[in-house]
C-alpha cells in the first residue's frame, strides 16, 4: 500500500473496487523491521485515501508471528473495527528455508480467535462461498467483520478454488507450487477467450495440489522439513 494514495483515484476511476492491503504492525519501528523499507504512515495515507474515493471492501491481511507481533492482535482488530476495514489474520506458514519457518513461531487460529473473542465476541460466519481461504467472523455488536486464515493448522486443500497468475504469465495453481504453466505463448498464439477458457480448466481439473494438507501431516508426525525456494 505505499504507493496507494496517489493511485487510489485513479484505480477507482478503472474499476477497482475490492483491495487487499498487507500491514503487520501499527507500530512503525517494526513495521519497517518487518517490511525492510516501508514506511507505515504511506500505508495507512493510502488506506484511508483508497477508502475516502470509494474503492471497498478493503481488507488488511496481518501474518502472526509468535514474539513478534502476536501482541498487536487486538490493536489491528480495534483499527479495523473503528475504520471500517475487514481484518484478514494469517497464521505463519512456511514458504521455503528462506523465512526459516518454525512450528514454534506459529500462532494458531485458535489462538487469535480466542484472544479477540475475549476482548471482541464474535460469531463464525464461514468461509465465503464455502471455499475462501478465510473464516469469516462477525462482531456480536455489529461492528463489521474479520476472517482468519488457518493456512498450517487448518489447512484447506480439497476446497481451494484459488488461482494466481505471475506477471511473466504464468498460471500457478498453488501457492507452493514450484512451477506454472505459460499462458502468455497461448495468448500470442492467437488463442481465443473459448480456447483459453478450455485450457485454464483442463489445467486445473488435473490439479493434485495439497501441499499444506501434506505438510500438517508431516508437522504431527514430526517428518516435515521445509522446502528451500532460494
């Protein structure tokens, strides 16, 4: 979001509506830890300038880390509660060596569940459409929602509908996957919508992703070890 005020109207006037916005902490000292350059009041400039054009919903996605900003849980639910945003909570997962992923470091759905209904009650919603990644929860007062995303503990594999396609053109059906597959050659092959239609579903009908139903498996058995994606 750091450049998001200057370009909110602008997105807006596109067609832009739904955003999501990362910001792990409300404090800027470690926000810019977190984030190694950012500037934390960019973000929320642009955050309240996207919501003040009129782009919306506008969710906050925070990952938890235990020690870390595990003690921010109720601070960035109070700001989004009294802002207007929706509160998208991660748990910590591993994406290869590279973030040195530990169990350990993990805060559990459950656990920042339990800590806002303490403070917040909620009620579970679900998960959008059956399949979001996130479970929706609503404030027993009325003051909007929040979701968490149990992506270790909880893990969603069998009901994921998610697809990503890299700026290279490169449709990714997990986002653990290793590899994609090249849409960018079959759309200057001339492919029409109908052609590429069939293509996006013959990939993903043949899909077998479930790398982080696997993973929590080996984490109970005590046989995981994380993937290096240096």
């Amino acid at each position: 979001g750091a450049l998001l005020a200057a370009q909110a109207a602008e997105l807006h006037a596109a067609g832009l509506r739904r955003l999501n916005v990362s910001m792990d902490s409300l404090n800027p000292e470690r926000f810019r830890l977190l984030t190694k350059r950012g500037n934390l009041e960019d973000v929320l400039n642009g955050l309240f300038t996207a919501r003040k054009v009129g782009l919306g919903p506008i969710k906050i996605n925070a990952v938890i880390m235990r020690g870390v900003n595990d003690d921010e849980i109720l601070g960035l639910t109070e700001f989004s509660r009294d802002n207007g945003f929706e509160m998208r909570f991660i748990e910590y997962m591993d994406v290869g060596n590279v973030n040195a992923w530990a169990l350990e470091k993990t805060v559990t759905k459950k656990e920042i569940l339990d800590t806002i209904h303490a403070r917040f009650p909620v009620r579970e919603v679900g998960r959008a459409g059956g399949t979001a990644p996130a479970v929706d929860y609503e404030f027993l007062d009325g003051a909007g929602t929040i979701g968490i995303i149990g992506s270790v503990t909880e893990p969603f594999c069998s009901s994921c509908t998610r697809l990503r396609l890299t700026a290279d053109g490169k449709l990714v059906t997990c986002l653990f996957a290793e590899s994609g597959f090249d849409l960018r050659e079959v759309l200057r092959s001339g492919a029409t919508d109908d052609q590429l239609r069939d293509h996006i579903s013959r990939i993903w009908s043949t899909r077998s992703d479930r790398y982080s139903d696997l993973r929590w498996q080996q984490v109970q058995s005590g046989a995981y070890q994380a993937r290096d994606h240096k």
